[in-house]
C-alpha cells in the first residue's frame, strides 16, 4: 500500500454500473490529492468519463463536480 500511495495509484472503490442487468460500465473512486471519480467501459477499459470534487456540501445534496 506505501508503494502505491507514492505512486497516486490507491483506488478508494469501485462501483459497478447495470442497466435493465446489464453491466455497462465500471465507476472507480479515487483518493489521491483530490476526490475524483472515472467511468471506464467493462470491456477494454476504455474511459468513458470522469470528474473531479471542486467543492462539498455538508449534506452532500449541493456537492459541486467538474
């Protein structure tokens, strides 16, 4: 875990994605310098999209994502 926090590569979690239970896509979570989530594709992991945390509401309800 030391190697991969000196790295940035510590994954906090990953979600899958299911339409109509279908897997579609794959949400990974990440907790480097900034929270930020990655949609990637089930197969070939290409991705898909992803966000950044600018800034966090205390309820969570008005959190602001780039």
């Amino acid at each position: 875990n030391r190697i991969r926090k000196f790295f940035n590569m510590n994954q906090a979690a990953s979600y899958k994605i299911y339409i109509d239970n279908e897997l579609v896509a794959v949400a990974e979570e990440t907790q480097g310098g900034f929270q930020s989530i990655t949609f990637r594709a089930v197969e070939g992991r290409k991705e898909l999209g992803s966000s950044v945390l600018q800034s966090r509401h205390f309820h969570g309800k008005y959190d602001l994502w780039l």
